[in-house]
C-alpha cells in the first residue's frame, strides 16, 4: 500500500499526511465527532450480560476500569490472549521514528541510508544527499528533497496548539492505564519533544536552495514524473491546481496522488456539490484496489450510497473491516455507524476483535506520534464494548482478536513499516 503515512481516527492522524498543514487539529476534532458517533450508535444495541475488559496493552484493566467491569460481571474475568507487544521501550521508540519518517516521505523512493539519516535527526547530512542525488536527476530524490526543505519549515501554530492539547488530555487520563502504557505514553511523549527539538537545531544548519528545488520539481513533472506532479499539488495554493497536478498523477497509476484526488472530490459530495461524483467514483474504485485508506473511503461512499446511489451496507461493512485490517484507525467510527439490523454491520464481539487489533499495531508503535491520542480513544472503545459484552461474548471477541492478528497482523505492521 503506497500512502504517505497514517491519518487515523483514534486521532489519527490513517494515514494520513496529505491534508494541509493543519490536519492534526482537523483530525483531533474528528475525534470526538468519530467517539461521539461510535457510542451513540453502538449503544442502540441491545447488551448482554456485561464482562470486565482488558487494559489497552492486553493486560488487567486499570483500578478504575476493574471496579466497574467486577460490579457488572461478578468478576468472571476471561483470561487475556498473550499480548505480542514489545516490552522493550527502546524498539518501541524505533518504530515510532521509522513510523514518523514514513508519515513525512510514505513510499517515495529513497536510499534506506537517507531515510536512517532523516530518522536520526542528521538533516544536514540527508538535505546534502539527497541534494546530490536531485541534481543528478534523480527525480525522486527531488521530490523527497521538497517534502524535507517543508518539514523544516517546522508547524505552524495551530497544529503545534491541536497537538499540545491532545498530549495534554491524555496526561490527565495517563492514570488509568496500565504502567506499561504509561510508560509507552511516557516515551512517546519524550519523543516527540527531542524529535521537534532535534529537527529544529538540525533543519537550522541545512542549506536548501528552494529556487533549484522548486525548477528541478517542475521539470520532473514536465517530464511526466509521478512524484513530482503529486508533490507539486501538495504544494498548491488553489484546490483547482492540486487536482490538476493530482489529475495527471492519478491517470499516471501513481496511488497516493489517486487517493487524495478521490478525497478531495469525496470532500465535495459531502459538502452538497455533487457535480463530480461520477468523476470521484472511479477513482475512489481505483485507489480502493491497492490500498487500505481507499478501502475506508469508499466503503464510507457506498455507506451513504455513492453517486447518487441506494447504500450498499454489505459491500461497505466488507470494505471498512478490510480497511481496519490494513491498519487504517479512522475506519471503526464509520463501521459502528452502520444500521444495527443489517446483515452487513459488524457485531459487538467483531467491533471488539477490530479495535484490539488496532490496539495491537498501536502499542507496536505503527503509529508514530499517535500513540497517546490512539491508546486513549482505542482504550475507551474496548471499555465500553467490554462492559456490554458477557463472559462468553468476551471470549470470542478475543478469540476472533487472536485469529485476525494470526492472519492480518504481520501484512498490516509491513505496509506501515513497523515489522
């Protein structure tokens, strides 16, 4: 799968990094809207008898959470699947860095010497590289000399604001999770504050001539070059000529240009200007065939009925659980959306299946900067299924959990780069 790195939902970021600059504060807000949806839906549901859940790293439930689940179940606890999680903090930390040079430069085609170098905060060292290479004409190291020179450019306020908010709320919740996941949450924290730090002082010592890189991008995009006709609409000051350049991209089979064209005509559908629906359903066919985020939008398209036509909840339920075991995190919230009496809508037992494996890729560090806002959302989740789902319905939600991890898991941490 081709993306340029998780946008979730559980903030997720997915996937994923080809909004605006100010996608995380879109994402977080999505949040409560995606956790306000899932709770009033799901709830529509009638409950069995309820059971304690696990914690959100497949250990015992937090003091709170116990308290609650005993009271409701009698503490009829069954016992935890082994959690394939890594108890060395150190690993952990390495795939949030890989995770997050991932998000930043998805499958462009680089040196794994210069995506090690850009991991370890030696900017100066990957710009002149990189530079080297571009002026070779290597046009992919062109367009991943673009994308760096931008990430130096640092974030803007209110991104940085959205996510000081978010790792603010999950420190008031840090307690009621297990120490290992405090101790995640601690280390993902520490992370990001040195990364930011580190590539500040880094990106500061880098010499970027913009005006070379900017001709060298044009050129390889004259030149038909997919990456650097994708990078140019990211680029964009207008909506009109980011589908141009995505337009050509797109029509040239390269998938992530795909992906944010279908986005961005989805985009209009929702807002009441259907004139390019068709338009927006072939490439949302397109792009759902090679990759797990196009499965989560077109399965939320065919939820509402695409093009104008009648929802399609059997083909959507199949094409959003396919998005989850992708690793895509925003695709729960559209999946418990779905009308309760269909044949096509996931059961509680499922629901719980699909979040522990997200639980599961999220403590692999799959995720990047996302784990705090993920173990927080996806926590809750498996709280409140957990409570509505009896001893029995617990066993085989984790049951179903452990098959899904067995047939999925090892596909899913390759496409996110965290194996």
């Amino acid at each position: 799968m081709q993306r340029a790195g998780p946008r979730g939902t559980i903030p997720p970021p997915s996937q994923r990094l080809r909004a605006g600059r100010g996608w995380p504060l879109q994402v977080i807000v999505g949040v409560g809207v995606v956790s306000a949806v899932f709770f009033g839906l799901r709830l529509l549901r009638a409950p069995g008898d309820d059971a304690p859940p696990l914690g959100p790293d497949g250990s015992a439930a937090s003091p709170r959470t116990a308290a609650i689940a005993d009271k409701r179940s009698g503490g009829d606890t069954p016992a935890p699947s082994p959690s394939p999680l890594p108890q060395n903090l150190d690993a952990f930390v390495s795939r949030l860095r890989r995770a997050e040079v991932y998000r930043v430069y998805g499958d462009l085609e680089l040196p794994t010497r210069i995506r090690g170098l850009i991991s370890d905060l030696r900017i100066v060292e990957a710009a002149a590289e990189l530079d080297a290479l571009s002026r070779a004409n290597d046009r992919s190291a062109t367009a991943a000399l673009a994308r760096l020179a931008r990430e130096c450019a640092g974030e803007d306020p209110d991104t940085q604001r959205s996510w000081d908010l978010a790792y603010a709320d999950v420190t008031k919740r840090a307690t009621e999770m297990s120490p290992e996941v405090r101790a995640r949450l601690q280390a993902s924290a520490t992370e990001r504050r040195t990364r930011l730090a580190g590539l500040q002082q880094s990106c500061a010592r880098a010499n970027f001539d913009t005006q070379a890189i900017a001709q060298r991008l044009s050129s390889a995009a004259a030149a038909g070059h997919e990456a650097s006709l994708w990078q140019l609409g990211t680029e964009a000051g207008s909506e009109e000529i980011q589908r141009k350049y995505w337009l050509s991209a797109a029509m040239l089979g390269f998938l992530p240009a795909q992906l944010d064209l279908a986005e961005s005509l989805m985009s209009d559908a929702l807002n009441g200007n259907p004139r390019d629906a068709g338009r927006m359903t072939f490439w949302l066919e397109a792009a759902a065939k090679h990759s797990a985020r196009g499965k989560l939008m077109l399965g939320e398209c065919l939820a509402r009925g695409c093009n104008g036509q009648p929802p399609d909840i059997t083909t959507a339920g199949r094409l959003l659980r396919d998005a989850v075991w992708g690793g895509v995190t925003n695709a729960t919230g559209p999946l418990a959306s779905l009308p309760a009496d269909d044949p096509g809508t996931p059961t509680d037992e499922e629901m719980y299946s699909l979040n522990t494996f997200l639980q599961r890729l999220n403590d692999l560090g799959c995720y990047g900067d996302y784990y705090p806002s993920n173990a927080l959302h996806i926590s809750d989740h498996l709280h409140d299924l957990g409570l509505r789902l009896s001893p029995s319905a617990l066993q085989e939600g984790q049951r179903l959990a452990d098959a899904a991890w067995r047939e999925h898991g090892a596909q899913a941490q390759a496409e996110w780069h965290c194996d």
